[in-house]
C-alpha cells in the first residue's frame, strides 16, 4: 500500500494540472452519491452544473500557470 501511495505522489508531486484533474474526477464521481450534495444542490443538474464550473475554474488556474513557464522560457530564450 506505501509503494502505490508513493507512486502516485510521485505522479502528481510535479504536475499541479494533474492534482486539480483528479480533484475534478473526484467531485465527479462521488456527487451523485452522497446524499449530502444531492440535498444542497436540489437536483442532478445542478450538481453536474457545479462540477462543470468547478472544472472550469481550475482549468484556467492551471492554464494561466503554464502560459507564464511560457512567457518565462521565452523570455529566458531571448537573452541567451
């Protein structure tokens, strides 16, 4: 169980897109069952309008970290 556990630290440690994907299929999967979101959201459509925007949301976090390893590469390209 430490091996796998270890493994899949290893996977994510370096790639936070990777974190916030999982993040997003976790949310994902259990929402329909947990009897908890089901009664604060109202119904499934909100859930999965919920887990869309939460998707989204993360989606541009991770994008706007990797268009800046862009900008920086870039710039780092032009002096050399």
């Amino acid at each position: 169980m430490k091996l796998a556990l270890d493994r899949l630290r290893s996977y994510y440690a370096g790639n936070p897109v990777r974190i916030r994907a999982a993040l997003v299929a976790v949310l994902g999967f259990l929402a329909p069952y947990v009897p908890r979101v089901a009664e604060f959201a109202g119904n499934e459509l909100v859930v999965g309008g919920l887990v869309a925007a939460v998707a989204i949301l993360l989606g541009e976090g991770a994008q706007r970290k990797e268009d800046a390893k862009t900008a920086e590469a870039a710039a780092s390209a032009q002096t050399e």
